[in-house]
C-alpha cells in the first residue's frame, strides 16, 4: 500500500472536527431520542423504501406527503430530490470525464480521534456509521486515497449538497467579484430595485457575501413562528394550499423580508441571504446560478454527471441549498479551489477568488456570533475560513474540507437524524491522532 505523508495523516484529526459539522455528534443524536435507529438500522435498502414494481404503500416516499425528509425517510431522499420536486440542470457538456487517479490507503480507517461530548476514543471507520456518513471522498497530492459508499449513496448516485450550495453560489459570486463584472461595494438595492424596500436594499455585496446583514429572519425550526416557515412556503413548486395570500417564488419572499440591526455588525448564518446573492448574480450576468455554475465550473472539470438544483414554482434555482451532485464531481471542484482556479494548467477563474475566501470575512463580526467551537474563524464568499495554522477552510451543511498546506480535499456527505443550525456545533473535535 502507497504511505501517505506524515503531515497528512497528522491533519485528518484535525479535519474531522468540521467535516462532522453539519449533523450532531452521536451522544447528542442519542439525547435527542433515545430510540434513534442507528445507520445501519436506518439504512434505506435494508427499509426497502421504493423497492419494489410497484413499491408496497407503507414503503412508498413521494408527493404530496410532505414527511418525506423526515428521518428515516431522508436517508434515501436525499439522493432522490429530482424524483420528488422539479429542478433544473447542471449540464456537464458532451466531453469525456477527466479521470481521477488513484493511490487508496486504508491506513486511514485506523485514524482516532476524541469526539467533543468526552465519550471514548473512536477510529475513522467506526465514526463513518456512527455519523451517517453516505459518502466520502479524500484527495491527497490530487490522487485518491480514500473513497467510501453507503446507504442511498453509490459511485454512479448524486446526493443532496444542501448548505455547501451555498458555497457554489458564493464561489460564483467572489469569481465575478474577481473578474470586476460586481462590484461589492455596490448596494444590493441598486442591482435589485425589486429588493430597495427591503431590509437587503441598503446591504452591500460584500455583506451577502459574509452574512453580516441585519435581517428580520429566523431559521430556528423548532419555533412554528420562525420566518423560516413563510420562507419555506414560498419557495414550495407545488400548488398553495386554498386561502393561500403569501408569496409564491424566493423572489417575491426576499422583497417582503425587514430590517434588524445594522448591517455590518455581526454574522448571522441565514440562508435567504444566499438567495439574495443568486439573484445578484443571474441579473448581473444574464444567466441562472444553474447555467453559470455548468458553464464556469462543471463542463471545465471533467464532471462525471449532470448536477441539478431544486426550483420554486417559476424555475429558480434553490441558490441557497438545491444542489445534487455525485461525490467524485464534488471533490473535483474542491480540487479546482484548492489549486484557486488551476486544472491542467489552465486558469479557470482569477485566483484572487479563493484568496479572498481564504482570507475570510471580519473576524470581529464572526466572533460575535458566537460560535464558541470555531473560534478565531470567519465567513466569506458562502465559505468557512478557520484561520488555523494549515490556512483550512470549507463548505459546511455537508462538506468540503480543503487544507492546502496537507494539499488534501474531504468531500462528504451524510444523512443524519439530527439536523438544524445548533446541532452541528455539538459535532466531533479532535485532539488526537494515530
């Protein structure tokens, strides 16, 4: 077996306190409902869900039952998002696949590492069930030295990205900043006269790009209040219930959203905020995040599949967290980022673009959202930047895990019980490794 360099095999504990993030740890998992199926209890071909011509109707998952992402349900939605919403493509083109090459170890299934709730020492393998993990992917020096399937999940599958959509749009977003086609100084009320009414008309660019808006906006699920709930509604393509006077698309959602605080001042993770950033981009570029995202990223990296993203009832893209991609397609595009823009020597993108990821957003506004398990970090461009001593940084909500000075990608993806915007700061930390 090829031995992968001490600094690499050194960092992956370090990884896996982010690459966790995005679903809770399993003691908190077990907090939550003591009766959890674990993943393999959980997995949805052991469930049988769809199986079957047809499938027997306690198995069935689709529309208009809306439970279908609830857990064990989600474990095989999604990788199956496009059976049940309509979406739009992102189209690879018509050249061959860009094959990766391949050096797999499984020294890296012994890795240990201590998760944050203090419990025993678990090794990389265990904690893949343990988390739910569906699929991983690593990329050492641009070869492959680890790759991992499970449940819904196989080589030839594409699976929900959700969160780390928002990384897509925000890469798309600072390679226009880059460019100098947007301006980010630039108030969003004034590329989006739709939007000057509205608590995003006087935010700036750079704001969206760092979620330092002040926004009226709650994504605490648990609250039936929560905005986060007319924000759904809206953004559903399925027909309004009778009675219905809400909005019907996310753009007439973001017009009504209000102001609270100043923008500027602090962090605060809210999705509608890359909604706003998706539509600054298809009216500053003529085209839809879907397209821009196929024309400047997928058909230049030798995808293997089409991605796709979930659509409002009008056809726009869910900017925020509707893309579906396979996990090697994935880990090329965070191969791309790693090398700012690089592949086969020809420069995609400005570099300047994931510098100014890299760099981050004001750490001051960060910390004053106190997110105690990642001190000293920051946000910029829909991405994590953890200012650690490797310069890592990341896509959360799934993940995409870059550290250049190990030159190593994670992508992963998982279908956990527990999900929402607390959980994953309960998620596993390192503190040693093997």
């Amino acid at each position: 077996m090829p031995r992968l360099t001490r600094r690499f095999i050194s960092v992956l504990p370090l990884a896996m306190s982010t690459i966790f993030v995005g679903w809770a740890a399993p003691a908190f998992a077990q907090a939550f409902n003591s009766d959890v199926l674990s993943a393999d209890e959980s997995d949805p071909n052991r469930l049988g869900w769809m199986q079957g011509f047809p499938p027997v109707s306690e198995r069935v998952i689709g529309q208009p039952d809306s439970n279908y992402f609830s857990f064990p349900k989600m474990r095989w939605t999604v990788c199956h998002f496009r059976e049940l919403l309509p979406t739009k493509q992102v189209s690879r083109g018509l050249g061959a696949p860009m094959p990766l090459t391949y050096a797999l170890d499984d020294a890296i299934n012994d890795v240990l590492f201590t998760p944050l709730d203090g419990s025993e020492p678990m090794s990389w393998q265990v904690s893949l069930s343990e988390n739910y993990t569906d699929g991983l992917l690593i990329l050492h020096q641009g070869q492959v030295v680890y790759e991992y399937y499970a449940g819904c999940l196989d080589e030839a599958g594409q699976h929900g990205a959700m969160s780390v959509t928002k990384s897509m749009t925000g890469l798309l977003g600072e390679i226009l900043v880059a460019e100098g086609a947007l301006d980010e100084e630039a108030l969003v009320g004034d590329i989006l006269p739709e939007l000057a009414n509205s608590a995003f008309g006087n935010a700036t660019v750079q704001q969206l790009l760092e979620m330092t808006t002040g926004l009226a906006y709650s994504e605490d699920y648990s609250d039936p209040n929560a905005e986060i709930w007319a924000y759904n509604a809206a953004a559903s393509p399925l027909p309004k219930p009778e009675g219905y006077s809400g909005p019907r698309t996310y753009y007439e959602y973001l017009a009504t959203v209000q102001p609270e605080g100043e923008h500027g001042q602090v962090f605060g993770y809210k999705t509608i905020n890359t909604d706003a950033l998706g539509w600054v981009i298809a009216r500053t570029t003529g085209e839809s995040v879907t397209s821009l995202l196929s024309s400047r990223i997928w058909q230049r990296i030798g995808a293997e599949q089409d991605g796709y993203f979930t659509v409002d009832s009008i056809g726009t893209p869910f900017a925020a967290g509707g893309l579906s991609a396979g996990l090697r397609d994935m880990v090329r595009v965070g191969q791309l980022v790693l090398n700012e823009g690089v592949i086969n020597g020809k420069q995609l993108f400005p570099a300047a673009a994931v510098e100014r990821i890299r760099q981050g957003g004001g750490r001051q506004a960060f910390a004053a959202a106190g997110y105690r398990t990642l001190p000293g970090g920051s946000y910029r461009g829909m991405w994590w930047s953890l200012h650690n001593d490797h310069g890592a940084f990341t896509a959360r909500g799934q993940t995409i895990y870059i550290d250049p000075t190990a030159e190593m990608v994670i992508v992963r993806f998982a279908s956990h019980p527990v999900a929402g915007n607390t959980a994953p700061h309960l998620a596993p930390s390192l503190s040693s490794g093997s």
